[in-house]
C-alpha cells in the first residue's frame, strides 16, 4: 500500500505531466521544491515495482492508472477474502 509521500508524488506528477511520457530530469526539477532528487528516484523505483509507473527505458518512464491498482492489488484481495470469510461463516 502507498504511504503519503509516495501518493503526493504520484498525484503531482500526473497533474503535471497526465499519462503521458516523461522524463526523469523533468520529474526531479518539478519535484525539487518539495523533495530531495534521492527521495523522488527511491519513489519512483517503488512505484515501478508496485505497477504505478511504467519505464520505456533508462530515463523516460510513464505513469499508470490509480483506480487499476486500487482494484488489482487492494480491492480484489478483499474481497476474496470476505467472500472466503461469509462461506465460512455461512456454514
């Protein structure tokens, strides 16, 4: 799950620059009044790993839709999970 920090940063680079591609240098300066370049690349490498943004390549990267991976990995889990515990609790 994202932490504040992680979710500031997500939010304001899709205010700044939508779905569409970026570049890494861009994402630093417009980040830079808020966080430290060394904060925004360890974001930006959780992010990639948790699905939120895609790398095109070493410097360009992409962000991905929030409402897919609140379903993907937040919603659906839970709802297995309550299904899985009202068959248990059904019987």
């Amino acid at each position: 799950m994202l932490n504040k920090r992680e979710l500031a940063i997500y939010l304001e680079l899709r205010r700044k620059f939508g779905y569409l591609p970026f570049n890494i240098g861009d994402a630093l300066s417009h980040m830079r009044p808020y966080f430290s370049p060394k904060v925004v690349l360890s974001v930006l490498r959780y992010l990639i790993k948790s699905g939120l943004v895609s790398e095109i390549d070493n410097f360009t990267f992409k962000l991905n839709d929030l409402e897919d991976y609140l379903f993907i990995d937040v919603v659906y889990p839970y709802l297995l999970r309550k299904a899985s515990l009202r068959r248990r609790s059904q019987r």
